[in-house]
C-alpha cells in the first residue's frame, strides 16, 4: 500500500498558556489544530496489503529481535522484521518520508478474534462513496447521521453555548465558566464518568493516538515482543484508510477505542456534527472489526457536560489522561515534535517528568502519546517505553480498560455481559442483557470468565452517573488533579 503526506489547510501547531479563572495556570489550549500531513491510503487502497517493506537507514540498533508471531489464526504471516532505534538526535522536525515495518500479519475475513464473544472478523471493501470526506467534519443531513441522532432521545443533553474553535482564550467567558460546564480544556474539570487515570499506583495504562498510520506497524511489533498490550484511540479516518493495520492491533489483543472521525475539537461542534464525528468513527471500527468500542477519547482531551452527555447517550465512556500534583498534563508533547515546536530530548523529559510525577501521586496514570507520526512512534519505541520498562520503582504498564478492572468484554457493545457498564440502561448494558443470556442459553459453561475485580478507587456509582450530567451537576463532582 502506498501512502502519502496530505498536506491539508493550516499547518499551525500553536500553544497558548493562559490563566483560568480559578488563577491556575493552565498549559495548553492545545486547540491548534495538529500539523495537518496526516498519512493516507492511496486511492487504489484494497482491504488486504501489505505495507513496504522495511529497514530503516541503520543507526543503532536496540538488539531486539524478530521473534514468531503468537498463536492467533492467520492467513499469511511475513517474516519479522528488526526494530532499529533512531538516535534521539535524528529525531527531529519535518515530513518523514523512509519506509516502514511491513505488517507480519495478515488477517483474513472470518478470523476469530481475541476476546471472548467477539463475532469473526468482518469483509471489508472500501467503497469511498459509503464514507464522509477523510479528515474533514462529515455533514449532518446523511442517513446515518439522522439516524444516530435518535440515540440522543431520552438522554438530557445540556445546551451548552458552543465555543469558538476550542480554544480557552478564544471564550474567556466560557472558560470563566469551566467549572460548571465541565470544560476539561480550562482548568482540568473532570466528572466522576471520565476516565483519567488506572486506580493502582504506579500502573501506566498505555495508549497511543491517532493512528492507524502506516508507522504503527513497528509500535506493535514493539509491543508484541515486549509482550505489552495497550489501548488504541484510532481516527475513522485513518481507520479506512489502513484497515489491515487496525486488525492487527486488535487480533494481537490491544484494546480499541473511537477517537472521532476527523480530529476536530468537539465543544467547538453542534451537537449534530458531534454525533456525526463519534458515529462515523464507530462505524468504521465497526464494519473493519466487527465490533464497536464502548469507550472514546475527545481530541485534544476537549470535552465538556455537552459531549459528554452525547457521547455517553452513543454508549461510549469518555476517556481522557491524567494531570499531576500540579495541574501538570501527562502529555509526553511528542505531537509537537514533528512541528518543530518540541525537540525530541524536551519530549523525553516530559516523558521522565511523568514518571517521577507518577511515583507521588497516588494513583496509576494515564499519558497522552500518539501513532501518527513517525516521530511519535520512534520516541516510542526507542525511548519511552525503554524508560518506562527499567523504570525504578518498576511500573505495571497495561491498556487502559484492563488497569479499570475490567473484563476484555467490556471494550465492546458485542461482548459485554457486564449490565450495569458503564453505568445502569446504557446501551452497552442493554446489549449486555441479552449477550450474556444468549450465552447463557448457547454455551453450557458460558459467562465463567471475566475479571470482576472492579477496584474501588474508581467508583463510579451508579447513582452519580445517572444521565444527570447536567450543568447542575457542578463543583461537587468536579475533580481536579
Ligand atoms: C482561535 O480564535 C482566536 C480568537 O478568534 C484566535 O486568536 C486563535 O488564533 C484561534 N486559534 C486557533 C487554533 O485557531
Ligand atoms: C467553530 O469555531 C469557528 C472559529 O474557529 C467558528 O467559525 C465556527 O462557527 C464554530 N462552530 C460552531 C458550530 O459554532
Ligand atoms: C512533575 O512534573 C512537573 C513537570 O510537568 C515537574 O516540574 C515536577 O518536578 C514533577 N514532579 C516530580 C515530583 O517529579
Ligand atoms: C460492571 O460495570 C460496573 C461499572 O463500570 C462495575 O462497577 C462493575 O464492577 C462491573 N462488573 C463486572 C462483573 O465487571
């Protein structure tokens, strides 16, 4: 598969710091948008390709090794490949264009996937007509979009005043009232339905942005032969462009999760072009694996009582990263990288911060990386995770579902049985009803896995979570860190 850089509208990469109206400094209206040369399937793109083949210019190498694939059924399997390490001091601004890691393995339609009561893996085609424009809002007068809108129905959607572009300092009066909408961009606020951190100290739950991109490929491998699992918060836009990579995350057993279609900042949407960023990434997820994530994570981290509202009324828990002792974001700023806006030491010792952060706080933690660029992902491999492993004290690093406590199952709408995820008459409960007892009914011993080991530390009781995420719900719930 060929691909290529787009480059598409305003390459501005920006940050401004600024002060929210409770006086803490807050970093990062991180609304620019992100440099805009975003990898994309040539137009001839079919369902089963394998990407070039590889060998990076050599520098160093970190002496890992092509090791075999594990168990799961495959249709074709390519030699694996050795993982070069670039020297942090070539990794640096500008357009990528060296080869990449070829997939070493290729699933086929029918596949059965990883996770219990997951159905085969579906047959994709790509038809560009069933599909929005990749990296742009898809319009809202679609079928599918009228559709997904009745999911709203019953659920109390707080008409929040949209704001402009994103950012705090385009809406001081809106970012005056952060705390009460619940605005995660201006100060941090949180609700007790976001995820932003594991429970158990010193446990990183692992995700990676943006992706699939054609750079993946050596991050998975990475994992594979770490024998790490994390969690994927893949664009729908990217999903269709590199579907044979986004099966590859999820057959060798990572967690997927919806990170809107094109990337845009959703408190600066209407609630029909939200629905429309969530729906057609879900669906991509969907019709590429069979299956559809009931969690999300808002671009940018922009979320505010509105989206959440919207997203939890389409079944998907928002999931965002943690901020430290000092209102401090876990963000490794590795997407700045690639802008020239951060070299690659700086985001190394973002990334050494976070880790020391995470030795006093006392929760696990969540940091914000990404998959789309190749930057991004040598940073990654060569230097994050390394850092992460020989970390002392020694970390647990896991995907983020599986550092909550929860079964595999939980991930998607089509293998939940757990009927109160997540919270009571939530459309993954729904479906939860009847998956467990159609299992119940089809499999003598059915329904006997599943780690129930919900951790306290993160209660989310039911009673909280109600539908009642109104603007009301205010400072009580409101948590900082
Ligand atoms: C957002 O809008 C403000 C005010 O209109 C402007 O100054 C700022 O540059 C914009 N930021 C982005 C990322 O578009
Ligand atoms: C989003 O922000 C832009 C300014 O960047 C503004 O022109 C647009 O009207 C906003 N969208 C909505 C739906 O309000
Ligand atoms: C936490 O991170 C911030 C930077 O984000 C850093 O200034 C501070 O020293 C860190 N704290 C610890 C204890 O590592
Ligand atoms: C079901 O989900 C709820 C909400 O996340 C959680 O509190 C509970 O522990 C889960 N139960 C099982 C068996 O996973």
């Amino acid at each position: 598969m060929k691909f290529s850089f787009v480059a598409a509208a305003t390459a501005a990469l920006s940050l401004s710091t600024l002060v929210s109206a409770d006086g803490d400094r807050i970093a990062h209206a991180r609304q620019a948008e992100k440099m805009k040369r975003v990898p994309q399937a040539s137009s001839s793109s079919s369902s089963t390709s394998t990407l070039a083949t590889s060998s990076k210019p050599s520098s160093t190498s970190n002496g890992i090794s092509s090791s075999t694939t594990s168990g799961a059924p495959a249709a074709q399997t390519t030699p694996a490949t050795v993982i070069t390490i670039d020297p942090l001091s070539s990794i640096t601004a500008g357009v990528a264009t060296g080869p990449t890691l070829p997939l070493t393995t290729t699933y086929l339609p029918g596949a059965t996937p990883p996770i219990e009561g997951a159905p085969p893996l579906p047959t994709f085609v790509f038809n560009k007509a069933d599909w929005p424009d990749i990296d742009r809002i898809p319009p809202t007068d679609s079928d599918e979009v009228k559709e997904w809108m009745q999911e709203l129905e019953g659920f109390d959607i707080p008409d929040l005043e949209i704001a402009v572009n994103g950012t705090c300092a385009a809406n001081p009066q809106l970012a005056a009232d952060a705390a009460n909408r619940g605005w995660w961009t201006c100060g941090g606020y949180t609700r007790p339905t976001d995820i932003t951190f594991c429970p158990d100290k010193l446990t990183w739950g692992m995700s990676f942005d943006d992706g699939p991109t054609p750079y993946t490929p050596q991050l998975l491998k990475f994992l594979t032969d770490q024998q790490l699992k994390a969690t994927f918060f893949v664009v729908g836009s990217r999903v269709i462009s590199f579907p044979d990579i986004l099966r590859e995350e999820y057959m060798s057993g990572h967690e997927i999760s919806v990170h809107t279609w094109s990337h845009h900042t959703l408190t600066n949407l209407t609630n029909e072009q939200v629905v429309a960023e969530l729906g057609w990434a879900r669906k991509a997820i969907q019709d590429v694996l069979g299956i559809t994530p009931t969690t999300m994570r808002p671009p940018f981290g922009d979320i505010d009582d509105r989206i959440r509202a919207i997203s939890l009324a389409m079944g998907l828990q928002p999931i965002i990263w943690t901020r430290g002792p000092m209102n401090n974001q876990f963000d490794t700023n590795d997407w700045k990288v690639p802008g020239g806006e951060v070299t690659a030491p700086q985001a190394v010792q973002s990334f050494l911060d976070i880790l020391n952060n995470a030795t006093i706080i006392d929760t696990g933690f969540i940091v914000l990386e990404h998959d789309l660029f190749p930057q991004e992902v040598d940073l990654s491999v060569g230097y994050f995770l390394p850092a992460a492993l020989g970390f002392t004290p020694k970390l647990d690093l896991k995907p983020i579902g599986t550092c909550q406590g929860w079964p595999e199952t939980n991930m998607y709408l089509e293998t939940t049985t757990n009927a109160t995820f997540p919270y009571p008459d939530s459309p993954a409960a729904s479906q939860a009803t009847t998956t467990a007892q159609a299992r119940a009914t089809a499999v003598a011993n059915a329904g006997g896995k599943g780690g129930s080991s919900s951790n306290g530390a993160v209660s989310r009781g039911s009673g909280v979570l109600g539908m009642v995420i109104g603007v009301v719900a205010v400072v009580a719930g409101v948590q900082m860190f």
